[in-house]
C-alpha cells in the first residue's frame, strides 16, 4: 500500500493502515510509485494546490495519472479528493486535478480552519467519527459515483456530499486518520 508522501498527514494515515496489518511505502519519487508493485495507494489530507504543484515538482503527476487510468485502486482525503476530482469549482490559480472521479468540488466548502470540527456521520458503512478540517464538498456527481456519507444527515437525506466511492475509488471530505476510525480504511483495504 503506497501512501503519496509529499505533503499532509502521512504519519496519520500509515500508522492506521500499519494497524490493520497493511505494509506501506511513502511515495515521494517515481521511482517509489512504479518500481513497488502497489496495490493501492493513499492521497492524505493536506492542502491540495501545493500537493499539486509538489506532483508536477517532482515529476510524479504523469507517472500518477498513468497509474490511475490503468485502474489503481485510491482512497483519498479531504485534499485527496480534490485531487481525484474532475472538476475543481474553485481552484487556485494554476491548480489541477488528476481527474480520477466523476465529482465536482468546492474547496473550503465548510469554512476556514477556525470552523474546524469533529462530528459523527451516519455512513454506508454505519457511523464514522469524522474530522472536517477546511473539508471540500461534492457540489455533483456523475454516473458510477455511489454517495456514501452526508453532513448533518443520513446518507439517502439532502445534507452536503462528503463522502463518495466508485469501484476504483473512495474519497473523503473529512480525516478518518485523526479521529482514529478505520471503518474507510479497512473497507478500502478490503477492496484490494
């Protein structure tokens, strides 16, 4: 299991996925992404235009989204998912995405650092402790994206999209890694 380690909450996320008996390489090179069979592969939180820019720094983008037209499985959060969003609504200059999942986003969609929060979320998988933290916002989802957690509602409710999978693909708007809730990771972990 690969987890992109240029930025964000790396530590978090292997320390969770080491607890569920998953062995994880830090991706920081090509080298890293294509020499080591992964079977999956992480996109953490962090912020998602300097996650952008470091994958076109370091010469990791195309290899990236190679890979994932080739069908990687990824599990990404909060910036992850708008880096595997299609359509970003409000990007930085300059930013792109790896346009893995049919989704549009909205950066910042739940406010600044300062409105920060832990919330349980009901969820397909039952209740997730969630942090939301800057957290994006599905604004709309295309065919083959199954919604899988809502704010402030159940799943099938009108709350915001925070949460969305496809076969290839789980992304999150929250961070299951600070709150210690492995439900998204042990299920991704079950799909590979």
């Amino acid at each position: 299991m690969g987890i992109l380690a240029l930025q964000g909450g790396v530590a978090e996320h292997a320390a969770m996925l080491e607890t569920l008996g998953a062995r994880v390489v830090p991706v920081r090179t090509e080298g890293a992404l294509t020499a080591s069979s992964l079977d999956g592969l992480v996109l953490p939180g962090g912020e998602s235009s300097t996650v952008d820019r470091l994958l076109r720094r370091f010469q990791l983008r195309d290899p990236l989204v190679e890979m994932l037209a080739e069908g990687l499985p990824v599990l990404g959060t909060c910036a992850g998912m708008i880096l595997l969003a299609e359509q970003i609504v409000d990007p930085a200059p300059g930013q792109q995405s790896l346009a893995v999942v049919p989704i549009s986003v909205q950066r910042n969609a739940f406010g600044p650092q300062a409105d920060s929060a832990t919330e349980m979320l009901e969820t397909t998988l039952g209740p997730v402790n969630a942090a939301f933290i800057r957290a994006p916002a599905v604004v709309s989802a295309g065919d083959g994206v199954a919604v899988v957690a809502r704010r402030g509602t159940d799943v099938a409710g009108d709350g915001p999209t925070v949460g969305v999978a496809t076969d290839q693909a789980v992304a999150l708007s929250f961070h299951p890694e600070l709150t210690g809730d492995v439900t998204f990771h042990r299920e991704f972990l079950n799909r590979l």
